[in-house]
C-alpha cells in the first residue's frame, strides 16, 4: 500500500479507528499566520514553511501511538471537522510531486528523535528565547533541548511523557507541540486533506506507517 492510500484509509473520516492506534488528545496548537512548520527543532531550528498556507486560529492535535510498541506513529492537526475528500503530499520551497520516483517522498529529517509542529511565527519566538538564553548564560548555556525542552519530557524521577505542548514565553499566544518521532531518527513526510471545496482541513505527519 502506498503512502496516500493508507493516510486515506486512515484518516479520511472524523475519526480513527485502527486497532492497531491508540489516539491521545495533545492540546491545541495556536496559528498566527498560518503558516506551518515541521522539524526537528534541534537540528532544523530555520526549516522553512509549507507552501500550502492554512487557517489562522487555534486547532486541536491528535498523536497516534503504535499500541505494540509505544511509539509515536502520527500526529494530526484538525482544522475542521468533517471528511477529507483528497490528500496531497504536503510540499516546501520548490518541490514538486512529479520530481519524485515510485515510493519516494519529500519530509523532513529527525536526528535528535524529537519532531515539532508549529506556526512559523512561532519558530521565530522559539529561536528568539534561545538566543536571549545564550546571551543570558553564556558559557553556561547547555543548549535549547537541555534548557527548554527537557523540562517537559523529564522530571527527577525519570521519562513523564512522549509529547508536551509547550511556549517559549509563557505570556504570549506562540505555542508547539513537541513529541517523539516514531522510533527515532528517520525522514517523514506529511500529507494535506482537503475537502470537497479544497480547503485544508487535515494534517497529518507519518512516523510509523500502519495499514
């Protein structure tokens, strides 16, 4: 089964039912100028957008674990409910669909075993706070995971959680969802649902295909 099929077979309706998937509610992702990000925060702290530009506001995420093995198999940003009617492989820059041979995708890279989603506003935020950090702690400064994301994953009794929504400045509105990718480092692509008006409504990332 190709990618597009199973993200169909999967994720076309209102809901997910696999017995293969136990679905965790992540929070809500907040949107300032619709314009998404998915990295590796650690490795790809610019990654640039997706071309395509989505709703502005505030949507629910869904993760998707591999009952099995405990890991992280999807995630998934609902912007409206209802069914898809297509998807799309979802695209950055100057890549096109045609460009790729028969089971090939164009993704994102994971070497720290940790992805992100989020605005692209949001990123800069992100970025922000860690440069204030380093010109704060200097040669102290332990890095953005050690200082910022770790507190979310660990406390002192070890591993607390696989995703956390989280915000650099807990003032603002900028936020991200942070979670382990699938079994680690890898390269995942994400797919677009549109509905029958060709809105963006879904968005899914694959870590770990399930059919």
């Amino acid at each position: 089964m190709n990618h597009i099929e199973n993200i169909t077979k999967l994720f076309s309706k209102s809901f997910v039912e696999n017995p293969l998937l136990e679905s965790f509610e992540a929070g809500v992702l907040h949107l300032s100028s619709g314009r998404l990000v998915a990295c590796d925060p650690i490795i790809t702290p610019d990654k640039t957008a997706f071309n395509q530009l989505f709703p502005k506001g505030d949507f629910s995420i869904m993760i998707h674990k591999e009952i099995s093995n405990n890991c992280v198999a999807y995630s998934e940003i609902i912007f409206e409910s209802g069914d898809v009617d297509s998807w799309v492989m979802a695209l950055c820059d100057n890549q096109k669909l045609e460009d790729l041979e028969e089971g090939e995708i164009f993704g994102f890279p994971v070497e720290s075993g940790m992805s992100a989603l989020m605005d692209l506003d949001s990123q800069q935020r992100l970025n922000d706070y860690e440069q204030e950090l380093f010109h704060k702690k200097g040669v102290d400064f332990l890095g953005i995971y050690e200082e910022f994301f770790h507190t979310y994953f660990y406390d002192s009794n070890g591993a607390i959680d696989q995703f956390a929504m989280m915000k650099p400045y807990p003032e603002e509105k900028a936020n991200l969802l942070a979670f382990e990718a699938g079994y680690g480092e890898g390269f995942y692509a994400s797919y677009i649902g549109y509905n029958k008006a060709k809105q963006p409504i879904k968005f899914v990332t694959e870590f770990i295909e399930i059919q």
